[in-house]
C-alpha cells in the first residue's frame, strides 16, 4: 500500500464519455468530487448525490468552471435514509432514461454506537444497505452493455474486516468496536460487488471495488468522539496525510479507472488502476449469497422484480 501511495496515477488514454451519465455519491466534496470532475473532464453527465443542497451548488459550480462541462447537476440524498434513496432514485428516473456509471463512493466513519430513523446503525446503513439499496433500484435503468458499470468504493482495510452472519448485520451496541466496525463495512462492499456480479452475470455490466487509497479526506474526523482517542486519531490522520495521503483527483483515478477501462473483470478489485488482493471471503459464493439474501430482509426489500 505504501509504495503505492507514491505511484501518479492515470486514466486510459482515448476516453470520451459523451452521452454518458453517470452518478456519484458523495460527489459534494473529497474524493467523490474528484471523482465527478474526472467524469466531467470526460464529457460525461455527471449527477452528484449529497445531503447538502449548499455543498451541492458550490459543488457543481467548482466542476463546471474546472472542466468547462455545463451538463453537471445534483439530487440531494440522505444515505442515512431509505426513504431519501428512494426518492433519489424516483427524481434520477425522471431526469434520464438510463445511467450508465454509478459510483457509490459516499462512506462514513462512526465512532460511537448510533442508529439512523430506520432503527440500523449508521456505519451499516450509509456505507452497506444505503448504496445496495439504490443499486438495486437503478438496476432497471442501466444498460445491459459492458461499459456500464457499477463501482463500490472500498479500502484494503476490508483486508482485516470480520463478518459473522447475522451478528455483524444486528450488531449489539454493546459488541461495538470502533476500530473495527469500518473495515468490516468496507469488507461489505467487497461481498456485495461478488453477489451482484453473479446477479448480473447474464448481462455485460461490470460491477468492481475500488480502493481509493489514503486520500486527504475528513472521513475519519468528521464523526469522531471528543475523547482522548478521538483526538489522537485524528492527530494521527493529520501527520500521516500531510507525509502520505493522495491529493483528491489522485484518490479518485482508480474509481474512475474500473469505471472506463476495457480490460476490468467483473466481480474485480482494484487498487491504484490495478487489480488487487481482496480478502479471500468474498470468493465464498454460499457466503456472499446468504450476507446479501440477510441484507435484504434489513433493507426490507425484494429483489425478485430486479433479477427475474
């Protein structure tokens, strides 16, 4: 990972976006507005998706001045919020007749123990259940051609992520660990790219995990406690990213790359525009069927209509 840190990234050569339209969470600010900015250098219709309209608007103005692209919009979405999912869905369906990229980048860290208004814990719901919902439910819409893709932003610490089936789904707050709950969140999202890979595997969608890599964010600090280790992390962070940590536009390359490229394999994860070792879980198939099938029954949704 470390030497990584160090590689300038790039795109593919020759890519041209036009038509396209693609969806970013988290698109407001970090990585997923690197992220929408690649896309609209790429003469994408670039949808970015926040819960705040403010950022939102600055948001889009910063991408259409830097890239000189005007097709840039955002819908507001709460992923804390199925309901907000859905309504995001509904308003993208108004909007446009397909997507073809979506990158669910939005993430969180919690560090204490908190529930969203749908009763679930909030690590669980913004960075799992949230983004598997609204996949789902834009499954419809997207174009059953190989350069349609549907990117999970991940992270190698899903490499130290434990997943007991259903423990780790209902977690007791009394069974929760701050060091641990993230990874074993990012872990999700890798399970997930396996399960809806083989969903999809009688059309030409790619779905692929993408780590960004250590990235200048606010991830980490944005929720966390006032305690002592709440300062010290977030100290921490401060030293290990001024003297590591990928500037934006650099942590977005590899979202971005598994979304364009021609040589991505679908189930895949990738690390520095590159394939990359992924915990060895996700090739469990039995696993993966029987975390999404439990994920479903949290989301309270069917997803007969979708995979027929």
């Amino acid at each position: 990972m470390i030497i990584n840190q160090f590689k300038t990234l790039s795109l593919p050569p020759n890519k041209d976006l036009e038509g396209k339209v693609s969806i970013v969470t988290g698109g407001s600010e970090g990585i997923g507005l690197g992220t929408a900015i690649l896309l609209a250098k790429l003469k994408s219709r670039v949808i970015i998706a926040s819960r705040s309209a403010q950022k939102c608007e600055k948001a889009v103005i910063e991408i259409k001045q830097k890239t000189g692209n005007n097709n840039v919009e955002y819908i507001t979405l709460d992923l804390s919020s199925f309901a907000s999912v859905r309504n995001f869905v509904r308003q993208v369906k108004e909007n446009t007749d397909k997507v073809d990229v979506v990158i669910n980048n939005a993430g969180c860290v919690y560090h204490t123990y908190e529930t969203t208004g749908d009763g679930i814990e909030k690590n669980l719901q913004i960075n799992h259940l949230a983004p598997l919902l609204l996949t789902l439910l834009l499954v419809p819409i997207i174009p059953k051609s190989a350069s349609s893709r549907i990117i999970f932003v991940s992270s190698n610490l899903h490499l130290s992520g434990k997943i007991i089936i259903p423990d780790t789904l209902n977690l007791a707050k009394d069974k929760f660990n701050r060091a641990q709950r993230y990874n074993d969140t990012k872990l999700m999202n890798v399970l997930t790219v396996k399960e809806l890979s083989k969903k999809l595997s009688q059309t030409a969608i790619i779905v692929a995990a993408a780590d960004p890599g250590f990235t200048k964010s606010n991830l980490g600090a944005a929720n966390n406690s006032d305690d002592f280790w709440g300062k010290l992390e977030v100290f921490l962070i401060g030293i290990f990213s001024s003297l590591l940590a990928r500037n934006e536009e650099q942590g977005a390359m590899t979202s971005v790359y598994t979304a364009i490229a021609d040589d991505i394999s679908k189930g895949g994860y990738y690390d520095a525009c590159a394939p990359a070792k992924y915990h060895p879980i996700a090739d469990d198939e039995q696993f993966c069927d029987e975390f999404y099938k439990q994920s479903l029954e949290l989301i309270g949704f069917d997803d007969k209509e979708i995979f027929q």
